[in-house]
C-alpha cells in the first residue's frame, strides 16, 4: 500500500495531487509517495454483516442489478439503469427522502492511458478524499437546484457507492 510520507510537503500547504497536466510553475503533487510493507490484509467477507456505515463510516451491501456482467461497461446504461438502482437502493436503506446521483466513472487497471483505455481511467491506488464540505454544498445546488436551500439547512451525507465486477465464473 501506499501512503503519504510524513512532513514531505511544504509546511505552509496542505497535501494535494492534481488529476490534469499542470502548468509549468506548478508541480503535479507536493508530497512523496511512502510505500508501506507488511500491512495485514484480511478476508472482511465473513464480517460483512457487522459493518455499519454509522460506526465504521463504511458498509459492504448486495445490490442485485437488472444489468448484466457485460452492461457495466457501457456508460449510458450505468447513468440510465444502474444509478437508479442505487438511488433506490440507497433511498430505502437510509431511509433519506432525496437521493442524487452525482456520477458514473469506470476505472480499468491496465497499463493504458485514458484515451487508449476506452476512456476510462485507472483505479485509484492510493488513500485519498474526493470530496470537501463546500464541494458538497456545490454539488447539491448543482442537483437539487430550488431544493438544495433546504437541503444543505438539515443533515445530508455524501456517498461513495462503489461496485467491484469481475468476469463470472
């Protein structure tokens, strides 16, 4: 695994990556990756049902999709069919009034760049955060539109639904 180095960027700044090519005065990161060794890496399937997104901020649930195996990589039917079901999905388990879907990303390991990869970019390999408070705020004026006002006034969460597929056997 891969973690940021300790103190390995400027003091005056926070950590940062930029996900676009950056201008000449600017350099992509500020900091030094740090491989870490000897991390133990459990099997969680066994405890799949302790998990609780209240205690442990993350969850692990089943969510049985009209797509098939081959229709996950085909984004219009990601947006159209999928994020509806897991706005459904996540509207009954959270008991939440409003759900919104904010995007659809397919990510492909190989040894591709986006443009020869369909498209589609690489998993993210190392620990990160994709969303700040403000960011939220955004996305929800962006989504809700005349409703955000109340939204962003009572308590809202933002989401990471993310859904591993492998080739069935």
């Amino acid at each position: 695994m891969v973690f940021l180095k300790r103190d390995s960027w400027p003091s005056n700044e926070k950590p940062y990556v930029l996900l676009y090519p950056p201008s000449d005065d600017l350099s992509q990161s500020n900091y030094t990756d740090e491989p870490v060794d000897d991390i133990p890496i459990h099997d969680m399937r066994p405890l799949i049902d302790e998990f609780s997104l209240d205690r442990e901020g993350f969850m692990v649930g089943k969510l049985d999709s009209r797509l098939s195996y081959t229709d996950f990589a085909n984004e219009t039917k990601l947006r159209s069919v999928y994020a509806d079901e897991v706005r459904r999905y996540l509207l009954n388990l959270l008991g939440a009034r409003p759900a919104y879907i904010h995007e659809c990303v397919i990510r492909q390991r190989g040894d591709r760049t986006p443009r020869e990869n369909n498209g589609h970019g690489q998993p993210v390999s190392y620990v990160h955060t994709d969303y700040t408070k403000q960011y939220v705020e955004k996305l929800i004026k962006q989504l809700a539109g005349e409703k955000a006002g109340l939204i962003t006034k009572s308590r809202f969460q933002m989401i990471k639904f993310v859904t591993y597929h492998f080739p069935p056997s």
